[in-house]
C-alpha cells in the first residue's frame, strides 16, 4: 500500500469514528462507564481521539484548525439534537468536555505522538 493509501484508509477510519460518535450520541441507552459523571470522560476521549486521528493525517495549522471547528461544532449540534430525541439530554457540560477533548487531542498530536502516522506507515511499509 502506498504512502497515500495508508493516509486515505487513515482518514476513512476517521471518518468512521465521527459515524460511530453520531450513532452512540443519538442512540437511547448508550453504554456508559460506571463512574460519577462518566460521560464527560467518554466525550473527552470520544473527541480526543477524533482530533488527534485527524491531525496525523492533516499536518498543517489551518488544517487542523479547521477540524477542531469542525469537531467542536458537531459536540454542539449533537447535543441540541439529544435534546430533541426525548430520550436524551441536552448538556452544556457535555460540549465542553468534547471542546476539552479537541484541546487535548490537538495536544497530543503536538507532542511525542506527533509523527504516529508516518511512524506507523513506515511500520506498515516494511511489514509488507
């Protein structure tokens, strides 16, 4: 698989995540971790990991920018939705714990983990 190809299948299983993030925020009874205020951890980490996926495989500062806007407007829109399921909740709280998580995930793909995708590729390259 080429360099490009890794870095679209990157991408597609991105995108795949933010499917998984619209199902599990509109679903009735999502699973939950079993702590005070548990939720908050799972969107931390739920849009966390989204930033951080993306900004492996866009680089540049006004592409990541871009995402993080992207991420944050989605927490916000998916909260006014659950709060017209009538199965769940509309929470402040809950859009800043997802712009937390962006934070964090911008972060980490700053720091030592910067280069995870290109480590990975090269993995991937000499694997096969």
């Amino acid at each position: 698989m080429t360099q490009r190809g890794v870095r679209n299948a990157w991408i597609a299983i991105g995108w795949f995540g933010v499917a998984m993030v619209i199902v599990l925020s509109l679903i009735p009874s999502p699973p939950t971790l079993p702590v005070e205020q548990g939720d908050k951890f799972e969107h931390v980490a739920a849009y966390g990991s989204l930033m951080f996926w993306f900004a492996q495989a866009y680089l540049r500062w006004n592409e990541r920018r871009w995402i993080a806007a992207a991420l944050v407007a989605l927490g916000i829109g998916l909260e006014y939705v659950q709060g017209w399921t009538g199965w769940r909740d509309f929470s402040y709280a809950d859009m800043a714990a997802d712009a937390i998580g962006v934070a964090l995930g911008w972060l980490v793909a700053r720091g030592a983990l910067a280069n995870f995708l290109a480590c990975a590729t090269r993995w991937f390259a000499r694997a096969h």
